[in-house]
C-alpha cells in the first residue's frame, strides 16, 4: 500500500471515530424567542415583501436549497445521505417557520455541525502525521463545486479534503513557506476554524436558518440579529471606526463588495473591489488570523477597532492569476466624515485646433445630507445638491464648454438628494417612480422652475455606481439632457426598510425603482451611451451576480420634456471616440486587459496539484500581464516592471502609477463631451 493510500485509510477511520464523538456533544435548540421571531418572518415576507411570496411546499424546496448553500456551497462536508435523512425539510419548512417548530432544522444543523468537526479534526489529524506530499502528478483540482453532485462516501470526501490540503500546501509551498512554516500555517487555520465552531450556540444556528430563509426573497432581504442590528445602526449613524470596506460571503472567502466613499481604504488605494481578504492582523506586527471559512461577521469584528489604530490584511486581489498572490496591505483605522464624502470639481483643459477647451468635472462619492444640520433649521446645511450647485457655479464663472458629473463608484444614498440634484438640470419635472408591494406608484419630481446648469452634460458612471447614482444618470439620459458614458451600472433599483421584531430585525425589500421612462433599474442598471472598457469586471461584481435578484420589469412611462437628442450624435460620437482610445495606451491596456481578465475566468474551472505544470501555468499568465502593463507604461513614458509581483506584492501600491488609468476616463468623457458640445452649438 502506497503512503497516500494507508494515510488516506487511516484518516478514514479517524473522521468515523471524531463524528461518533462529535454527535454525542450538546447540541445548540430553538429558543422561545426565536421560535416567535421565525414565525414573524414569516409574516413579514408573506404580506411586506415587494414580490408575490407565497410559502409552500415550492418555496420550501428552494429554502432548503439556499439553506445547503448557506452551509456548504463547496459540497465538502455533508454526504447524500445527510440530505436524504433530512429530505422531510424540502416541504416543511414553511410549516416549521409558521409556526416556529425549529427542532428538526436544528437537528440539521447538527448533522452538519458533526460532518464539519469530523472534517476538521481529519484535516488536523492528516496535518500532524506530516504533509509529504507528491507535486508530480497530473491531478487536478475543481476550484468552484457549487453545482457538483453531493458526495455519496466518506471516502470521496477523504480524496476531495486530500486534494484540497495538497493545493492549499503547494499554495503556500509556492510562497516560499518552508516545510515547517506550512505545517504550522495550515494547522493554525484549521484548529482555528474548529476552536470557533465549538462555540457556536443557538444564535447562530438561527442566524444560519434565516440567512437561508430570508434569501429566498431577494439578496437585499435579510434577518439581523440583536447583535448585527447593533452594527447595523451604528453604521448608519457613520460613526463606525473601522476601513470603511463593505464585505461579503462568497464561499469560504471574505471578499470586498464596495468602498465606503472618503474612507481610509478608499483614500489609502490598497483595497479594490472583489479583492478577497484571507488574513487579519492587528497593529504594525501583530499575529495574522487566517480567516479563511470563518464567517462574515466574525471577520467584521476582526477589522472593526478603535480610531488611529492600524489593521493589517492578507489579501489575494482581484486581479490575482493566482491565491498565491496575496500581498499584506495596512489600513488606520478612522471615523467617515462628511467632508470627505462632499462633492468636488476641477477643470481639465483640452486642445482643439490649436485652441484650449475647458470642461468642468464634478465628483459625487455619495449622496449625502447632514440631517441633523437640516432638521435643527439650519440654514447653511451641507447636502449632495447645495454643495454641487456652488460647484457648478465655480465652474461657469470659469467659462467651461461643459461638465461631466463623476459618479463611478457613487453607490448611493440618500433619494432625496438624487431627486434634488437632477433638478439642478432640468425645469421641473418628474425624475423616478416608485412601486410598492401593492402596486401603487409614487412619482418623485423636480417642483422648482429654472435650473442652474443648462449646457452641456455627461455623467460618468462605472459598475460601482449603484442606486441613488442609477436613479440621476437614467433620468439624465430619459430626459435627453447629457451622455451617459462608461460602463453599465450595478443595477440596484429596490428599495428597503428596516422592521424590529420579537428577536432581532428585518431588513425588508419593500418597494422598486423605475425610470420615468418606465424601465427598472433593478438587475440590469442603466446602459451608457458610449461604453469604456470596464475595470470592475461585472461577472464578479453587480445585482446581475447575486442569489435570487429581482428581476427587470417595467412600469407605464410618465409624460416628461424632451431636452435633446444625444441618439442622434452617437454614431459621429463613437467614430471620433474610437480614433482616440485606438492610439490611448491606457485605454488599449483596459480594452486588452478586460479580454484577458473574462479569458482567464473562463478558462480556470481547475488548478493544478503539480508543482512544475503550476508554475508554468502562473507564469504564463503572469507574463501575458506584464507584458499588458509594460506596453501601456513604456507608451507612457514609465519605466517599465521587472516582474508582475512588482505590482501585485507592495503592501502600499503606487497609488500615482494607478490613476493614469482612471484618469484616462476622466479625460476621454471630457473630450466626448466636447465633442458633443460643439456639434450641438448651433442646434
């Protein structure tokens, strides 16, 4: 017998023994609170939800379904035979969440609690007798299992957990972590994982229950605990003390879904959207945590600390060909004031025929309003809209062709603001439509006559523009009033609130947005006009890519004013703007890069468990990237890079050597708004 084989055996026999041992632990049970609780989710996604939900035996079955993803997307822990034992919950459970009967839900959990200890004490076991490994093989390893078929034996568990532990060594090998280093890496992570699970209580079991419950619903529907509510407000208010970075689950990852506009990692530049973090330390140099399949809010509280204090993440970027790749960043910790939120403008100069053109910039990160300013009667209270129109008046006294509202990475805030702030460009009128769960509609609108900016307009918007920065651009492009340019936005358009309950609270999708035109802007956002290579990539993030969105739908369109016909100076528009980008190095590495970017997401279904095939692999596409960013640097007169790792390895990139590409934006919407402006002067 091979020394794999009698390690594999002998594993076996050990995961058997620990689910034994396990199984006769206490187990967490419903408390009478959070039967009551239950049974008020119910009721509220029965009558207060926007869509038409109704609990029965189909709605149980997808419950259950999103309840296995909730515990084990990966398909890595539980056997078919744990899902045929329980088989009874695919048509219950909208009884037991009636009528707060959770005991067989909870005896689930303890299924899986029993598969998920055995695992980790099976892993810790393997780990200890030594991980002499053979890197080479011709195995493979399949990164995503989401749509795998449920394991029927202990013992193909066993081959998968192997394979996994092999990647996870050759990751780490690959790293330059010694033998020892690895074994003491990998074994902390593990041990780590089971010290937490062992202090898991009934709380978090329920909190598991209703994350599978709630996200039936919709992915913004969602039940907070007393605890989480506590967060929850506490965000609100904007006084949280952390990096001001929105996380999500995504498997047994925390990745980064947004920045908090102003906060110390949007202003640092080290973090970037869809970047995962794998490890947090606290100071200068304190112990790493590998939070590697911890949960989410568990990783919060990790990063969560006092103002002026550091925090330190190992984090694999987005743009990674590789999770060896990950690089330590350092983030202070600070409070998000208004004034790095408040709008801001520039002027860019532009050269045509010999002559300077200026055109105006304006940059929204939010929609904000100082409400407690507002609601003491004070007159001079700091807003999205105020603080944008003193802009614009900078502006025209500096006589600019025209302006181009910055709102990529703008995920929103308050509507009222959105609402106000497209007023500033139009002579009344309507600007969104709102529909709630029975169907009526409300229509939001501009009521002041006059406007304070009639000329030229764009509005630059990214896939990070969300909400309240759909709701402005689609009512701007509705209206025929100015460009819409960039990338297709995120596609938030529903709106919710936040309800107590018994136990906890309930963040409830109520109503959806809708254009004046009558479109949603829910799952699909709003379509630029003329699009630019995307930096964000939309496979990874947008409504589009989560679990049960609502769908795009319309409502009947409201009679609004025509201000212009932008459709009709598109085509000379897109010439002129593709003669440009087609000798732009900045713009030829996004257009490159993006190919590369959705070539290499299709292409990596598996990685390989050989050490020479592995390397060979990430050196080849290693090189394709550094051969994209060289090209774009020497055109740009940058010393080119020795090797990529010089970009992806710093812990504080060079945050000027990034912004030619976003500054690249920004300059070609200035030179299309030209454009625009000047085959529209005679008009």
């Amino acid at each position: 017998m091979s020394l794999i084989a009698a390690t594999r055996c002998c594993a076996t026999v050990i995961s058997l023994l620990v689910a034994l041992s396990a199984s006769a632990l206490a187990e967490p049970s419903p408390t009478d609170s959070q039967r009551q609780a239950a049974t008020e989710v119910a009721e509220s996604l029965r009558y207060g939800h926007y869509a038409d939900i109704t609990l029965d035996d189909a709605w149980s079955e997808r419950a259950f379904t999103q309840l296995l993803n909730v515990l084990d997307s990966q398909r890595a822990y539980l056997l078919q035979r744990d899902i045929d034992a329980f088989e009874d919950l695919r048509t219950t459970l909208d009884d037991a969440l009636f009528e707060g009967r959770l005991e067989r839900v909870y005896e689930f959990y303890g299924r899986y609690q029993d598969r998920l200890e055995a695992r980790l004490e099976w892993l810790i076991a393997r780990i200890d007798e030594g991980l002499d490994f053979d890197y080479s093989s011709n195995e493979r390893l399949v990164i995503e299992r989401d749509d795998a078929a449920w394991e029927r034996t202990p013992k193909a568990l066993d081959a998968l957990w192997l394979r996994r532990l092999k990647n996870a060594a050759l990751s780490l090998a690959l790293s330059d972590q010694s033998p020892q280093e690895i074994q003491e890496t990998l074994r902390e992570r593990y041990a780590g994982q089971l010290s937490r699970l062992r202090q898991t209580n009934a709380e978090d079991v329920f909190g598991l229950f209703m994350a599978g419950v709630t996200s039936t619903a919709d992915p913004h529907t969602e039940y907070l605990s007393p605890r989480q509510g506590e967060s929850f407000d506490i965000q609100m208010k904007l006084s949280l003390e952390g990096i001001g970075a929105l996380l999500q689950s995504e498997g047994e990852y925390v990745k980064v879904s947004s920045l908090v506009a102003g906060g110390p990692a949007d202003k640092s530049g080290v973090l970037q959207p869809a970047d995962r973090i794998v490890g947090v330390g606290q100071g200068e140099e304190g112990e790493m945590t590998n939070v590697v399949g911890m949960r989410l809010d568990e990783v919060v509280d990790l990063i969560r600390g006092p103002k002026g204090s550091t925090v330190r993440l190992d984090v694999i970027p987005a743009k990674a060909v590789d999770v060896t790749r990950s690089r330590v960043v350092k983030i202070v910790r600070d409070t998000v004031k208004l004034e790095d939120q408040a709008a801001h403008s520039e002027v860019i100069t532009l050269e045509r025929e010999g002559k300077e053109q200026r055109i105006g910039v304006i940059e929204i990160p939010t929609f904000y309003v100082d409400f407690d300013a507002w609601q003491a009667g004070e007159q001079d209270y700091r807003s999205t809209t105020r603080d944008v129109a003193k802009e614009i008046e900078k502006l025209k006294a500096k006589g600019v062709e025209g302006i181009v509202l910055d709102l990529r990475n703008d995920g929103g805030g308050a509507l009222q603001e959105a609402n106000s702030l497209i007023g500033l460009f139009i002579d009344r009128g309507p600007t969104v439509q709102v529909r709630d769960a029975q169907g009526r509609i409300s229509l939001y609108g501009d009521t002041d006559s006059g406007s304070v900016y009639e000329g030229p307009l764009a509005v630059l918007v990214n896939r990070l523009s969300a909400s309240a920065s759909e709701i402005v651009a689609g009512a701007i492009q509705d209206y025929g009033r100015g460009l819409v340019l960039g990338n297709r936005t995120f596609g938030k358009g529903t709106v919710q609130t936040l309800n107590d309950l018994n136990h906890g609270q309930i963040k409830l999708t109520r109503a959806k947005f809708y254009r004046i035109s009558g479109e949603s802007t829910q799952h699909r956002g709003v379509y630029p006009d003329l699009e630019f290579p995307n930096l964000v990539d939309p496979e990874l993030i947008g409504e589009s890519t989560l679990d049960n969105a609502l769908p795009w739908d319309t409502v009947r369109p409201v009679q609004y004013r025509q201000y212009g016909t932008p459709d009709q100076y598109l085509p000379v528009l897109k010439k002129k703007h593709e003669q440009r980008i087609g000798k732009d190095a900045n713009f030829i590495y996004l257009e490159r890069q993006a190919a590369l970017t959705k070539q290499l997401r299709e292409q990596q279904t598996t990685i390989s468990l050989n050490r020479e095939q592995r390397k060979r692999e990430m050196q080849a596409q290693e090189l394709e990237q550094l051969a994209l960013e060289n090209q774009r640097r020497r055109a740009l007169g940058l010393e080119p890079l020795e090797d990529w790792t010089d970009d992806t390895d710093e812990e504080t990139p060079d945050k000027e050597e990034d912004e030619p590409i976003d500054r690249a934006q920004v300059v070609e919407a200035g030179q299309i708004l030209l454009d625009y402006a000047l085959l529209t002067q005679d008009d």
